[in-house]
C-alpha cells in the first residue's frame, strides 16, 4: 500500500473521517435496513430512471450495431490493412482492464486483511463481472464470420480439429472465460447471506420467493459461517493469481506478435498495472456517484475513497515507469524499427493520441500526491474519469499506432474509425452502466454482512 | 454453343501454357541509409510541409465516418443486381444454358473440370497480340499470352487481361436501339435496305464509314468489296491514341506507310525521347523481353548491360528503367533531336535549351553513341510530331543502325487517311452537310474525338447514323442506331499485329447478349444479310490463303493461334539506310517526290511549333505546358467500365479510379497547390477542372493529363470516374499544348491512392548494387548484416523439409519493369474481387500481389524502384503462429496456405505479417449477384465469402494439376512446368518460380546469385520468395556534369 495511513485497519473512533470504516452512527439494525431499503423500500431517485434510460438507449445503440456488423460485415468499423485490428480490441482490452478492480479488491485485499475493501468489494465485483461481460463481447464481434467463434474452443468434433494452442487468442479464450467463472462463483458466494437477508426483510411475496430460491436456503447458523469463510477464502485464493494471469494472457496478443511495439516483454506486468489501475478509476466512477445518490456516505467513507485513490495513483505510477521503460528499450535496441516507433508515436500521424494519453494518464493523476485530491469526491471523479480516458487511449495508442506504420514504408496507412466503431464503444458502456443500474436496483450493492461484522467488532471492542 | 465443335483443342498450345514457360523529416529518419542516398516516398514528407502534416493527421478527413457507408456498397450491388434484371426485361438476354445432364455425346476433347486452351489474338489499338485463352466448360476463364506469337512471346499486358473482365460486363450493350427504342435485327435491314437504294443510286457519295483501327484482313477485303459498291463512298480511320506522327514521318521517307522495329537484344546504347516503348508500343510485349533480357544480371558474368537514356515529361515505366532520366517538357524533343544530331555530326542547325541538365545529358548520349555505332538505337515516340522522327532516322542512319537495330516494317491496311486528318474532314464534311449517312463501327468519336471538331454536334446533322459497339456509349447514345457489338472472344475475326504477325480471332464463347461482328454488318452493307462471322473470315481465307488443303492448314492455323504468313512486309535496308544528306535548315529530310503531302495540309501542327522552338532557346519559365498520355490502366477510356482497370494502382502514383493533373513539386510550389487540390486548366480549346497530383519526376513546367477519365456513358461502374480532359485537346496540338492557364479553385478532390508514405527511411526493402560491386561480386555491408546467422534458430529447417518438392519464388528487380500484368493476372486467376474506389480509401484493396514503389534522390529528377511484392511463403511465418485456428498454416511443401473454410476472422495473422500481403474480406467483397462475372471466375479456385482472409497461394491449383498429372504418368515435375499467373504473364521474365530442392533448376540457381537478398530477412521469417537486388548506375554522368 503506498501510503502509510492505509495500514490503519481498526476502527478508529475519531473525529478524522478519514479514518473511519464505518460511520460510529451505524448499528447492526440501522446497516441492515439502508442497505437494504435501497432495493426493498425505497423509491428509486429520478437520477436511476434518467441515468438508466440514458445508459438502455446507448445499450439499443449497441444492439443496432452489433445487427448492422453481422448482416453486413466488419467492414462497416474503419480497419483495414495494416491496421485489421480497431476499437474493438482497443475495447476488448480495456473493458478486461476495468474488469481487474472488483477481484483485487475482493481476493487480495481480503487475503491481505484489508478491512476498508468490505464496503466496496461488493461493488467491485459486480462491475468487474460486468466489465468482463463487456470484454467478452469484442472478441465475438470483432471476428469477421462471428458465428464460428465456437471453434476457438477446443471440443470433440467430427472434423478432430483442436485449436492451434500456439496462438495467444486460444490463451485468451482460456484466461477469459476462467477468470468470469470464477469472479461470478465468487462474488455470487459473497452474496448469500445478504441474499438471506433480504429474503428475511423482503416484504412482496415476489421478492420474497425470489431472494429466498437464489439465498439457497441461508440460515445464518455457525456451521454456515464456517462454511462460508472456508470457501471464500479459497475462492479469494483461486482468484489471486488470475488477477495476475489474464491481463498478462491478454498483454500475449501483442508481446508474442513481431510487430514493433508489441513486441516486447515488459507487457504482462505492464498490463496488469493499468488494469488495476483503470478497474480502480472505473470503480471510483461508479460509486462515487452512487455513493451521493444513495446516500451512503456511512458505510463509503474518505476512507475508502482515499485508500483507493491511493492505489489507483500507485498502479498509474507503475504504468508512467511502463512508458519511460518503453521509450528507453526502444532506443536501446538499436533497432530501426522500435527506435521509429517511438518517434511515430509521438510525432507521427496519431502523435496528439500519445500526448492526450500522457496527460490524462500521467500528468493529470499526479494531483493525487495531494490529500485534498484524494479525500473530495468531486476531484477524485474527475481524476478517476482522467485515468479511464487515458487507459483506453493507452490501448488505441499500443494497437493502432503500431499496426499504422510497422517495417514495409509501402505498406504504411492509416486508420480512422467510422461511426459504427463509436456507436459500438459507447454501446458497450450503456451495458455496462445498465447492469450497474440494474445491479444496484435489485441486489444489494453494500455487504451488509461484512458492514455489519465491521460494526460487531466496534460494539465488541465499546463493550 | 455449338460452336465449340468448329473449335479445335491446340495440343502444342495447351501443353505450351504450362512449359513456356534527399532529405528525411527530421527526426523521424532515424537511421539514414548508410549508402550515401536517402530514399523517401511522398514529397510532403520529404519537405515536411503543413499539407502533409494535415493531411497525415487526417488522411481521411472528415467523412470518413458516414454510418451510410456500407449501405452505399450494398446500392452498389443492388446497383449491379438491378442491371442483371434488367438483362432479363430486355429480353434479348441470351445466358449462357447450363443443363445439369451428362453429355449424352461426349464434345471432343472436353473432359468435365479439364480446362481447354484456344489460341486467339485480341485486336487493340491498330495491331493484335496473339493469345492463348484458358477455357473451362466453355467458358473463358483466363487470357495468356501465346509463346508462339511474336508479340506475345507468352506474355500479355495489363490490357489482354483486363479484356476478359470487359467480355462479362453486364453493363455490356445487349440489344440493338434506335433513338433509344428497342428493335430487331429485322428492323435494322429495313431501315438500311432503304438508305441503301438512296446511296447506291448516288454511288455513296455522302455515304461515310468511320472505323476504328482494325487490322483484320477480312474487313479490309470487305471494306474494298464495299468501295466497289459504293464507289465515292468514304473511309476513316479513327483512334485518339495513334501513331500517326511514326507513320506518317515514315510514309514521308520512304514513300510508303511505315513502322519501325527495334532490335533491343542488339542494342548496346538507347536514347529514347518521350518513348514509352515498353508500355505504349504495339511492340511493348516483345521490346519488354528483348530489353529486359540485356538487364538481367541473371547469369554470374554479366557485364555488359545495355543503357537506357531517356528525356520525357511525366515518369513513365520505361523511364523508371533509364540510367540517365531527363525530365524535360515535350515540346523541347525537337530541339533535343537536333542538338543531338548535331554534336553527332548529323546536322549542322545549332539548336539550344536553357536546362543545363538537358545539355548534360545529350553530350553524355553523345558520347555513348558515339562509341557504339551499329550498336546503339535512337527512337522517339508517337506523341512528337513527325519532323522529330524524320529526325531520329536521320541519326539512326548516320550512326549506322538502321538494319541492325532498326528496322523499318510496311504498316498493313494503313489507314487511307491519318485519324486526325481523316476525322477533321469527316466532321466538316458533316458540318457542311455532305453527310447523309454515317457508319461508325467501333470507337467512341463522341467521346474522345478532339474538342475543336465539335464532332457531337455536327454528327446530328446526318440522316442515318449507326454505331456498332460493346455498350451503349456516348457514341451510341449520339447516333441514331445502335447494334451492340460481340467481343473479340465472341466472334470470329483475324488480325495482323504491327510485326506482320498474323491471327485468326477465334471465339470462345458463344455471344453473351445478341451481338454482331463487324464482318456481319460489312455483310449487311453489302446486301449479305445473313452472312456468319464464321463463314465470312473462312472464305476469306480460302480464297487468300492459297492452301492446298484449306481445312488441314485451318485447323493448324487456329491451333497455332496465326498464320504462317506476314503481312507487313520489311523495308530493305538499302532503301531505309539512305546516307543521310547534309542538313543545313531545321529540315533533316526532303520530302520525297510522290509522297503524301502530310504536313502541308495540317494548319500550324505541332512540329512547327517545335522548329520555331528550335530557332531560339526556349525560355521555360514562364509557361506551363500540357501534356497528354494514355491511362496506364484504361487506355483511351475503353476500360473505363472495367473494374480491374479502374482499380489498378497507376504505376508510381499508384492511384486508382481517377485521373489526376500530374504536376512537379517545383511547379505545385508555384500554385500553391498540394494534392487533391482542384485547379482549372483553360486553354485555347476549353477547361476543365481537375485535382492535381505531385508527381516526383514530372517536368518541371508540364502537366501531365491521362485522358480516358470522365467517361459519362460508359456503364454503372466507370460513369464519372476521373475527368474528362478530351475538350482540351485539339487537332492542332493532340499531345501537347503549349499556351495554359492553370488556375487554383480552392476546391478539393479526395485522391485514393494505394500508396501515400513510401520513403523507405532507411530500411531498404529495395537493396541496390552498383555494376561495380556487382563484378568484383561485393555485398554492401550494411545489407550482409541483414541476414540473420544460420544458428540464431533452434530449429533445424532442413530436417523439416521433407517433402519431394519445396516451392520458392526469385523475383528479379533488374528486369521488373512495374507494368502490373502481375497484378491483373493474379487478380483474374484467384477470382479476386474489385472493392471500388471508397473501399480502396479505406485501404482494403484486395491485390494478392502489389508493386511497392520507392523514390530516391531529388524530387525533380528522383530514381524511380518499384518491387513486387507477393506473399513471401515464410519458412518460419509469423501468420501461422498466431492463428487460433490453424486456418493458415505451412505445407510439406514450403506453402505457406490459407483453408478458407476455417478462417474465422481474426485477422491477427495480417497484423503479425511483416510484409502485409494477406488481404481481408472486411465485406462481401466478390460479386456473386452478377450472373455473367461468375462466368469468368476460375473454377479451380475458391471464390472467398466476407470475414475471411486471402493472399497469395503461388496459385496452388497449377502446382495442384501439374503435381496431379505427373503423378498419373509416374514421371518427375520438369523445371518451369509450373508457372504462376503472375510469372506467366511477365513480359520481362522477372519472376521465376520452381522447385528448391531439384538440382539445376532456374529457380535454384538464382538463389545462390550473390545478389539474391530475402526481404526483411533480418526478422528471420526465412522467405521463400526472395528479389534479385537492383544493379544501379553507380554515377549518372549528366548529375556530374551538371554540378560540375
């Protein structure tokens, strides 16, 4: 953790709401019942009802388009040759990039015993399911005969034909796929006994049989806690590593081709960094809205925007070390064309991209360094929607920038997107802001549980 | 039909198509080439100006994302669909029957997915290439040059090709109209049986005929059958691209039409002004070999390659091939003439020109010519007035060339007038109304007859006009009748080609649409109406030929593919060689006695302009001139509506599906104009305005126009592509005009071209030796370390090669002289599709193979390289690896394939290739509405659906079928028994192909050259196809000179 105040993992009864975890007003009844009022009681604000119209007419755009590129084609984006790869892999990339937060929070905050990820872990992890669930669909759509995706997939069939398991895209399939298993079981697990719990205060027969089928028959007893935190634990430990894998499985697309500016092996922990470091400014761009609409300024102090902020701002301080290393290897080498690439990219025909991109990737985030930064929503959202843009600048910097221009001069050209690319990007985002909107509508968004254990202690430690 | 059973497989022929076989921007050049040469690629990179900067921020500008777009390729098919029904309402729309049935009596020779091979000749532009066309099930599916044909020699250009895309136009004319309505052959007898009394009882005398320039020997015997009947009728001759000025210069020498014929093997020394003759002759095919052969530096102990000093305005393919290229306005060739045969000692007229660099150069041909007297060869071509050529005879006879590299050829069946002249009279005779009835069998007069004729509007002043033609042009649409016309694949004709070679056309296919032969309606003209093609050509020959067994030698005639018979005869030397007089005035040659009077009768030609030029040095500064030129891709404007034409990258500019003014960097400074910039040029004749285009190499004060674009009635595909620059041409001054007013309009025209930034930076994919180190056998040591050490794998290659064969490619830069057949070859055997000129913008043209083009040196005069670049067939190929699927992946044999069928679209393959040479089917790019293009596709190859990737496949299906047949017979795959398209159709031999692992063969050997280099070899791709580095003239003399 960068900053040392972030050890702090008791509650500390103190007039410094940085420090606090939980609001000292919360009881074990009065958590319970904000929480989950959200979803059983209260009516929803006009905010959720024109966010989610906005965010469901972005997803019939999306809709739209994904009918015009499978009756028409993937000519309809702007790739061409060289640059065959466009938005839809920049996207691919990035929404897998936002989908890093909600595990890293969840598993190895968890296994590092850090308690300021309760409130938000929940959150978290839905939008990395979600963001996944976005990633997913790029690579489907991205294919130029989308109905033979399956065969990416190494099953029995009559043709004997297995994958070429030397290709990174077969790798991804594997990294993918595993990682949305697992964070679904995951956070599907973490759901349960607040499922019980609102099967418990669910006043309409509906959500009552509903709450009560999907709770799995919860009771709350010490043989299902125990239970309970054995196969948390264990998920948190499956998930640890993937957290790590995918991104370095997907940074493999680019660092196992030839094409300079792919090809170099600082892109594993490269790309790990600046997936945790957008799933992070994703998450703050989720909840700090939520967070004022709701009201739950008690249960999402400072605390927990501060302690993100913080590790949001030590990723993007790795993904800054990523670019001087990138520029330095490819002078060192020696070789023509990385040494080009370098130059291309920031005088080049895209040159404005690279400095767009280390403004708000950089420059921008480095307001951090400063408390008041960190602890006002209004900035950190700023920053936060900074680093997002810049994360998927990042991603249009690496693939089209690189692809434009490689070794043949002849065979230099140049990429513009068409509408469809935008329509379809920003469709992804009305998605992924519809199941948020959804998420936050029919589950509960805060673990009450570990709200609740936070609150037990600090009666524990008063008493 | 059933004309197939008249047509006889040729045995030789079928076996023979397989056995014939500056500065750099700063900062961004980060490793000047180390050679000395900075090589660069566009001129706004290399001045690092604004305009480049903007435009390559925004090579497509705003609209690129117009959600309409893809919308706009589907109106496109619908477009194409839509013409197809309408096939269908015309009902004059015979398809070709298809009758799922076993023959009930097997065809002769036919075996069902056996191709069959025909020898034809396809008449262009006043003389036939003979051909060798590939027919499956009836069906043309591909032309190749016939290797017995002298001006062929087994190769075709971009024309012969494009040809067999034309046959299957649907937008091709189908039915005969009058004024627009439908009608009947019937009909058409009637009305000419009545317009034929009134002009036989006026013995034709304002009957006109206005043909095109064939050369069949059945039409002049008809056209002579039709002078006796209508003895004051009159005959013309039209073509807007001629070689008027040759003839006519010729007829004026030697009191007779003639051509002259290079002998390029003997040549040691060429000086060339403003001759493209290796594109624009009809000799090109034969000249491209001849030349190319004196290039190739295939053998170890070459030495002594020929030289090519060339002046021209605007960079041709043959003068990308010069040693010493002068870019030089046109209208300076005659003063150049004469300074050069005047420090030979040919004439005493003093002559001047104000460029140094002009000076330089005649003193260094000079002195080159003079050393290789009887070994050298002085041309000029067809665009310089004929005073220029009298001249160029006049050198080539004192330096003792003519019967050793010149040779003078009798042009057969010349036409009685020149086509300027005869045209001139033909539209004041209709001005005058002296025309009543007008015939006009091929061309498009209405279109590209010079604008001062005003040919359009006298032509309504006739009372019967027809016009046999392909479509329904601007011609057709003009006159009263149109008949549609049967392509040269449909019909039966003969031709003679400007060597004397002689053909039989012979058909391979029964007419697509109700078409007529010219020989048809001759026929008609002469009261046979229902006369055949078939017969009419037959019985012509009979009665010409002198055969003892007419039907024995016939069969052998259309099996051979021409006549053991030359039309054209050769001019004696005695008679050619004359000792050139003394010349004192700025007239090299008396006219002789007898002779036509030519030049009188033209009011102020072009040439007398060019001997006012020659009394005083020409002050270049302050004019600016133009220049015509035929479309490298559609000629006049008859490939107009053809999408392979349309869609061929112009060599250099590599622009497609547009026409732009080619103006120098010097000049577009002075305009303030950068590319796509729409400028008006005025002249005395009319305006246009046209998008310029920087050409690097183009003269300094000369605009360069194409003409053939804008044609307006042509078909769906080629309406209003490209400009219209006819109205600017005039009788006076065909080729080049002197007085022009360019003016800029601040409008803008998105220009597509395939190839915008292409310095090389450094990289030199294009690797050059001077003829120096190539004899002392030296490697320039910045290329040796290109080539990765053999130990820097763990892959032992060797012992993965285990199969019989291993396929490679030697593609030989020395000889490569850009002409595209390549392209168009691969694009017609691999059924690639025509994307159209938007998606070509959006960078998906579909070519297999492309000629990369890199300029070197000072953007005025720059070195011109060009390279084809095919799929390299890497050993190690970074596209395999990287597929998910396996649908590309490496064969036993050393291919490097594509199974289209598992492709799912990934495109990670194109992105890991290096060269970029895979192509994507972003959209359903091949036509499959159009019923008729299907016909021509290739069956032997998959026809690509959307959202799978293609390239090269070094056309597995010929190595398929000749492995196949080798097999049956238990024999081995001789050397050159395989060929692929793009090397079967290279007229200069530049691309071998063969075996790797048989000892011995062509291919083999060339790879041990010490000048083979593998593109990109450092990226350790192992490619199998590898170039021939380009031996370079290590100082040019007149650069010297002219610092100096």
């Amino acid at each position: 953790m960068s900053s040392p105040k972030l050890v702090e993992d008791k509650v500390v009864e103190s007039s410094n709401s940085s420090h606090v975890l939980v609001s000292p007003d919360e009881t074990l009844e009065s958590a319970s019942a904000k929480i989950s009022s959200i979803v059983l009681e209260r009516k929803h604000p006009p905010f959720w009802w024109v966010s989610f119209a906005i965010a469901f007419a972005l997803l019939m755009g999306l809709l739209y388009g994904i009918t015009i590129l499978f009756a028409i084609g993937v000519g309809i984006w702007g790739i061409d040759i060289p640059v065959a790869w466009g938005f839809a892999i920049v996207n691919f990339v990035w929404w897998i990039g936002i989908g890093h937060a909600g595990t890293f929070i969840s598993a190895i905050l968890l296994l590092l015993l850090q308690k300021w990820r309760n409130s938000i872990n929940r959150l978290a992890e839905a939008m990395t399911l979600f963001a996944v669930a976005c990633a997913g669909l790029f690579p489907l759509l991205h294919l130029g005969r989308p109905w033979t995706f399956f065969w990416i997939l190494p099953y029995p069939n009559t043709m004997g034909l297995w994958p070429q398991f030397r290709s990174p895209l077969v790798w991804d399939v594997f990294a993918v796929c595993t990682y949305f298993t697992v964070s679904l079981i995951f956070w599907y697990i973490g759901l349960i006994p607040d499922l019980a719990t609102m099967r418990d205060r669910a006043r309409t027969r509906l959500s009552k049989v509903g709450f009560g089928i999907i709770s799995l028959g919860w009771r709350g007893s010490a043989i299902h806690w125990k239970h309970f935190q054995t196969v948390y634990l264990i998920l948190a430990g499956l998930s640890t590593p993937l957290v790590l894998s995918v991104h370095s499985v997907v940074s493999t697309d680019f660092a196992v081709a030839n094409i300079p500016g792919w090809h170099t092996t600082i892109f594993p922990p490269f790309f790990v960094a600046g997936a945790i470091y957008s799933g992070f400014a994703m998450v703050l761009n989720i909840m700090i809205p939520l967070r004022y609409v709701y009201r739950l300024e008690s249960v999402i102090t400072e605390r927990h925007l501060n302690c993100m902020a913080g590790v949001m701002f030590a990723t993007g301080l790795m993904v800054g070390y990523g670019y001087i290393m990138e520029t330095f290897t490819g002078w060192y080498s020696g070789d023509i064309y990385e040494q080009y690439l370098v130059i291309n990219r920031a005088i080049g025909p895209y040159g404005w991209t690279y400095w767009l991109l280390l403004l708000v990737n950089i420059v921008i985030p480095q307001a951090l360094w400063f408390r008041r930064i960190r602890s006002n929503p209004v900035s950190l959202f700023c920053v936060a929607l900074s680093v997002n843009v810049g994360m998927w600048l990042e991603r249009f910097v690496i693939i089209i920038v690189s692809l434009h221009r490689d070794f043949l001069t002849s065979s230099w050209g140049i990429y513009a997107p068409t509408g469809w690319d935008w329509l379809i990007l920003f469709g992804s985002v009305g998605l992924f802001v519809s199941l948020v909107f959804l998420f936050v509508r029919f589950l509960p968004m805060i673990p009450m549980s570990e709200i609740k254990e936070i609150v037990a202690e600090r009666e524990e430690e008063a008493a | 039909m059933e004309r197939h059973e008249r047509k006889q497989r040729s045995n030789d022929a079928g076996s023979s198509s397989f056995a014939s076989g500056a500065n750099p921007v700063p900062g961004v050049d980060g490793v000047p080439g180390d050679r000395g040469v900075t090589q660069w690629g566009s001129l706004e990179q290399l001045t690092d100006s604004p305009e480049f900067k903007r435009w390559s921020g925004r090579e497509f500008p705003d609209g690129a994302s117009e959600l309409a777009d893809p919308l706009e390729r589907r109106q496109f098919l619908k477009l194409m669909g839509a013409s197809l029904a309408l096939m269908g309402v015309t009902g004059c729309y015979r398809p070709p029957e298809e009758k799922i049935v076993p023959y009930l009596e097997q065809p002769e020779f036919l075996i069902s997915g056996r191709p069959l091979y025909f020898a034809t000749a396809m008449p262009f532009n006043g003389s036939a290439t003979g051909l060798l066309v590939t027919s499956n099930e009836g069906r043309p599916t591909k032309i190749e040059g016939n290797s017995g044909h002298s001006l062929s020699l087994g190769a075709t250009s971009v024309f012969e090709q494009a040809a067999l895309l034309t046959l299957y136009d649907p937008d091709r004319s189908k039915t005969i109209t009058h004024n627009g309505q439908i009608e009947t052959w019937e009909q058409l007898i009637a009305a000419w049986l009545t317009e034929q009394d009134q002009q036989l009882a006026q013995q034709g005398r304002t009957l006109r005929f206005l043909i095109d320039s064939t050369t069949s020997p059945t039409a002049a015997w008809q056209i002579s059958e039709l002078q006796k009947r209508f003895p004051s009728a009159k005959w013309y001759h039209w073509e807007p691209i001629s070689h008027e000025s040759i003839v006519e210069a010729h007829r004026s020498l030697f009191g007779r039409p003639a051509y002259p014929e290079f002998q390029f093997a003997d040549a040691d020394v060429i000086v060339s002004f403003d001759n493209d003759f290796l594109f624009d002759s009809p000799y090109r095919l034969a000249y491209s070999r001849a030349f190319a052969r004196r290039r190739s530096y295939q053998t170890g102990d070459f030495s002594n390659p020929n030289r090519l000093y060339l002046a021209e305005p605007s960079p041709t393919i043959t003068g990308s091939m010069a040693d010493e290229r002068l870019p030089i306005d046109g209208s300076v060739m005659g003063t150049l003439v004469q300074m050069l045969a005047a420090s030979l000692g040919v004439s005493q007229a003093k002559a001047e020109v104000h460029e140094r660099e002009a000076v330089a150069w005649v003193e260094a041909c000079t002195r080159q010519l003079k050393q290789t007297r009887g070994r050298s060869l002085v041309t000029a071509g067809y665009r310089q007035p004929a005073e220029v050529h009298r001249w160029v005879h006049a050198i080539n006879a004192a330096l003792g060339n003519i019967g050793k590299t010149v040779n003078y050829r009798e042009v057969p069946n010349a036409a009685p007038l020149p086509p300027f002249k005869g045209l001139a009279e033909l539209a004041q005779d209709l001005g005058s109304g002296q025309v009543e009835t007008l015939i006009i069998i091929g061309g498009n007069p209405v279109f590209d007859a010079p604008a001062d004729l005003e040919f359009e509007k006298k032509l309504t002043r006739a009372r019967f006009t027809l016009h046999l033609s392909l479509f329904q042009d601007e011609t057709s649409t003009a006159c009263q009748w149109h008949v549609p016309e049967n392509h040269f694949l449909e019909s039966w004709s003969d031709a003679v080609g400007s060597d004397g070679s002689t053909s039989i056309v012979q058909p391979l296919i029964a007419p697509l649409y109700s078409g007529y032969s010219r020989h048809q309606l001759f026929a008609l003209f002469l009261g046979q109406v229902s006369a055949q093609d078939y017969d009419l050509v037959r019985d012509y020959w009979r009665a010409h030929a002198q055969w003892n067994d007419f039907e024995k030698q016939w069969r052998q005639v259309l099996s051979d593919g021409f006549l053991p018979v030359n039309s054209a005869a050769v001019i004696p030397a005695e008679d050619s060689a004359s000792p050139p007089q003394p010349i004192t005035s700025g007239q090299p040659t008396p006219e002789r006695e007898g002779s036509l009077p030519v030049r009188q009768s033209l009011p102020q030609s072009a040439f007398s302009r060019t001997t006012v030029a020659a009394s005083g040095p020409r002050d270049p500064s302050n004019t600016i001139e133009l220049s015509f030129h035929p479309d490298p891709t559609i000629w006049d404007g008859r490939f107009a509506n053809n999408g392979w034409a349309q869609e061929l990258p112009k060599p250099f500019t590599r622009i497609t599906w547009d026409n732009p003014a080619l103006i120098s960097p010097a000049l577009a400074k002075e305009l303030q104009v950068a590319n796509g910039d729409i400028v008006e040029i005025r002249t005395n004749a009319g305006k246009v305005e046209i998008p310029v285009w920087i050409f690097p190499g183009q003269a300094k004060r000369t605009i360069s126009l194409y003409l053939g674009g804008g044609r307006y009635r042509c078909g769906n595909l080629g309406n209003n592509v490209g400009v219209n620059v006819y109205p600017l041409r005039t009788t006076q001054q065909p080729w080049v005009v002197s007085e022009t007013q360019v003016r800029k309009l601040g409008k803008f025209h998105q220009i597509v071209s395939t190839q915008f930034h292409h310095s090389m930076q450094g990289r030199e994919p294009v690797q050059t030796r001077t003829l120096d180190e190539f004899v002392r056998q030296v490697v320039p040591p910045d290329q040796l370390t290109k080539k990765p050490e053999p130990d820097q794998t763990l892959y032992n290659f060797e012992e993965r090669l285990t199969a019989e064969h291993q396929w490679g490619m030697v593609i030989n830069l020395n000889t490569c002289i850009g002409c595209n057949a390549c392209v168009l070859a691969c694009q017609s055997e691999n059924n690639i599709p025509v994307v159209g000129q938007d998606q070509v913008w959006r960078g998906r043209i579909m070519h297999w193979i492309r000629i990369d083009r890199y300029f070197e040196g000072e953007p005025d005069a720059p070195k011109f390289y060009q390279q084809p670049v095919p799929c390299m067939h890497c050993e190690t190929a970074p596209c395999e690896l990287v597929c998910p699927v396996e649908a590309t992946n490496h064969s036993a044999e050393g291919l490097n394939q594509m199974i289209y069928n598992r492709c799912i679209g990934t495109r990670f393959c194109s992105n890991n290739c290096p060269y970029k040479v895979r192509r994507f089917n972003f959209l359903q790019f091949a036509d499959t509405k159009t019923l008729s293009f299907q016909l021509g596709w290739n069956p032997e190859v998959t026809v690509r659906a959307r959202g799978v990737m293609e390239k090269c496949s070094y056309c597995v299906q010929r190595i398929r079928a000749v492995e196949f047949d080798a097999d049956k017979a238990n024999r081995k795959i001789n050397d050159g028994e395989i060929v692929p398209a793009c090397a079967q159709v290279c007229p200069a031999e530049a691309i071998t192909f063969g075996d790797l692992k048989q000892q011995g063969s062509q291919v083999s050997q060339l790879k041990t050259s010490r000048l083979n280099y593998g593109l990109l070899e450092e990226l350790n791709t192992r490619p199998r196809t590898t170039y021939l580095a380009k031996v370079v003239t290590e100082k040019p003399e007149t650069k010297l000179q002219a610092k100096e």
